[in-house]
C-alpha cells in the first residue's frame, strides 16, 4: 500500500466494530481496495465493549463515520438498534443479525448483513456451480450461521440442516428462517452430514488452534471427498475441519475466502463498487505471513 496516502478533513471512514478486533483482517482488505479504487476512504478497528454499542451507533451520525463493519458479538445487538433508530432490510429482519451498517445521506443508519451472501459467493466460486438443490449443513446458530442458512435458502438449497450444541437455538433460527432449515438432533447427525453437499462450520471451534490441529466442530470421520466444506474461521487459515476434509479429497474453502468476498460485498454498499477478492485475499496473506 501506498503509505504516503493523503488524509484530509474530506476523507470518510468506515471502521469494524467489535470485541475484540485487533485479529480482524478487515483494516488490511478494505484499505487495499479503497486505494486501489482510489476513493477517499479509509478503514480503521474499533474495540467497543458490548455495553457501549448504541453509544458507537450514535457517534456514527455524530461524526459522519461512513460504514461500520461489525464483528463478534455485536451483530444481534446493532440489528436490533438500527432496526429502532433507523432501517433494516429483509435479510436482518429475518435473522436478527446485521454485519453491515451505513450512514446514509440524511444521516440515518441502514443495515445488512453480507455474510450469508459472501459465505455462498464463495462456496459458488470453489463449486464452480450453483447452491441449487444442493443439501447443505450449517454448523452453529449465531449470527452468522443465521444468515448463511437465510442465504442457502435464498438461493434453493433442497435442504438447510442446522446442527447447533444448544438444540433451542436452532430451533429458534428454524422458525425464522422456515422453507427448507431444519433443526438436526444428535442421533441424526452422521445421516445427515453423509447425505449433504455442502457443510458450513460458523462455530468459533478450531479458533486460534495451532496450525496442523484436528480440532473440530464435527466428527472428522464424517468427511467425504464429495463434500465441499467451508469453514468460516479464518485463523489459522486450514483449520482442524478444513485439513481433515483436504486428507479425504474434498473441496475445501477457507474463512478468508467467505471473508473478502462479505467485504466486496461492504464496499458496494458504501462506496457503490465491488472490490476486487483476489487482490484483498493477497494482501491478507502478505500481512499473516509478515505476522506470524
């Protein structure tokens, strides 16, 4: 990055909120499209205790802040208040989670949530084909895995199978979501993950495991060749799940993936383009490697 680059009262920010954020990858990728766009952003990382999150919502519209990314565990909490003081769109009245928020030109808060569609983005590009009539599992019953089950929906998987510790969760997300999502109960678990296509790990599991692991949120037996797994933990890069499902054959998408592809997705929202997944992906490697 060019790091002679201009600041000036004119310049906007967007930021990821969050605790903690000082892993979030998020500064490196979008500052390397805005630059590479040559608009007059730049992205920074707010560390904002759970407490306080109605108090970063509102010092958005106090200082003009542009865009907010929101991390863990902060997305029921900004659906809910920008769902009060401003507006929301389907996608985050449906699963009560919202990574995305925008300061809009009246300065009122919009907010989304790009996962789901950055999870299925990427798991289309490594597929090489569509999510349609796939069978697909959903590890987890957080926000994230809210939007991903409402995305893989969306997009005509024949089934959502929601495999979650605390059973009442997935139900609750199943009720939101209806159509094809179902709650999975432990005795149906190895049947369903063998008779899916597609599984998706949202669970913190695996999280700053050391490289080489076999930590997982499922059974490693589990794991076909015929499977595409995509976990969306994106530290360590090839996580306990995702290096089981590499020994067996399988197509294997990693959390950085999902990652820069919910970002491009950001950018379009507040700066009205899509930046480039390739290059952000570069530059979040170039900075793990220089980090490690």
């Amino acid at each position: 990055m060019n790091t002679t680059r201009q600041i000036t009262s004119a310049t906007r920010i967007a930021a990821v909120i969050g605790s903690p954020v000082v892993q979030s990858l998020s500064p490196v990728i979008h500052n390397a499209i805005f630059e590479a766009l040559k608009v007059d952003w730049i992205y920074v990382a707010f560390n904002v205790q759970p407490q306080r999150v109605e108090d970063a919502l509102t010092a958005m519209t106090v200082l003009g802040i542009g865009g907010f990314s929101v991390t863990m565990p902060h997305k029921n909490a900004v659906a809910q208040i920008v769902g009060r003081q401003g507006e929301v769109d389907q996608v985050v009245q449906v699963t009560n989670s919202a990574n995305t928020v925008v300061l809009r030109s009246d300065q009122s808060l919009w907010a989304t949530n790009t996962d789901g569609q950055g999870c299925c983005n990427a798991l289309e590009e490594a597929m090489k084909s569509s999510i349609k009539d796939q069978r697909a599992v959903v590890l987890g019953a957080g926000g994230t895995a809210s939007a991903v089950a409402y995305e893989l929906v969306q997009r005509g998987a024949s089934d959502v199978a929601i495999i979650n510790r605390t059973p009442q969760r997935a139900q609750d997300l199943v009720a939101r979501i209806g159509l094809k999502a179902r709650v999975v109960v432990s005795n149906e678990i190895s049947n369903t993950i063998s008779d899916a296509r597609i599984i998706v790990n949202t669970t913190p599991v695996g999280f700053g495991a050391e490289q080489g692991s076999f930590v997982s949120p499922v059974d490693i037996s589990l794991i076909k060749s015929s499977h595409v797994v995509l976990d969306a933990v994106y530290k360590p890069l090839t996580t306990g799940l995702l290096l089981a499902a590499q020994k067996v054959g399988a197509t294997v998408v990693d959390g950085l993936s999902m990652l820069v592809h919910q970002a491009a997705l950001q950018q379009q929202h507040w700066i009205g383009q899509t930046g480039d997944t390739a290059l952000m992906r570069d530059c979040a490697l170039a900075h793990l490697s220089r980090t490690k």
